[in-house]
C-alpha cells in the first residue's frame, strides 16, 4: 500500500520560503517519478514540479527559478523547497507518486 504524507506547509509572509516534504511508504522514490501539484480554491490542480526517477527535473512556468525540487532517497522523502513565495502561491500542494498516487495535501497560505 503506498502512502504519501506530506509536511511543512504553514502560514508565511510575501517573500518568505518554506520547505515541504513527502515521506512516502510503499513506493520508492528514487525509481519513481516523483511531482508537486498544486490546488488553489476555484482553481484546477497543477503541476508544480516533477523529478523523474532518474533525476531529472521540470517545473510550471510560474516557478520561475523560485522552487526547487529533490529527494532523499535514504529517508525515502521527497522536498520542495520555495523561495520568495507570493500570494498567489497560496493552496494546498499535493505530493505525489508514479502519476498515480496522491497524498493529503499541505495548506501553504501567503500572506502579510
């Protein structure tokens, strides 16, 4: 049974960072494709960064150099790392495994 559990995700003011992970059980992520999506109310899901199984990386243009994707493949965890985040930023990011499995979701609020 996979399971993806997600963390790190809080209330921080324009311009701050926050780091999420995935810890994920059931999968390994270093021979999976790994992906951040996000959802904002009213909005549809979308991909907000992806690292292949081999370690290549790709992100949503509104990313704009400000998000970095990686793993752990020792802790079996998967980060997203945000920098200068914006208030449009602000949803909840889904972690997920082999396009096919998705964890609970983090609420990232932006705000002042």
């Amino acid at each position: 049974q996979v399971q993806l559990v997600e963390s790190g995700g809080g209330l921080v003011q324009p311009g701050g960072s926050l780091t999420l992970s995935c810890a994920a059980s059931g999968i390994i992520v270093s021979i999976s494709n790994m992906g951040w999506y996000r959802q904002a109310p009213g909005k549809e899901r979308e991909l907000v960064a992806t690292i292949s199984r081999h370690g290549s990386t790709d992100y949503g243009d509104f990313v704009k150099d400000r998000f970095s994707i990686s793993r752990d493949n020792a802790k079996n965890t998967v980060y997203l790392k945000m920098n200068s985040l914006k208030p449009e930023d602000t949803a909840v990011y889904y972690c997920n495994a082999a396009r096919t499995f998705w964890g609970q979701g983090t609420q990232v609020t932006v705000s002042s």
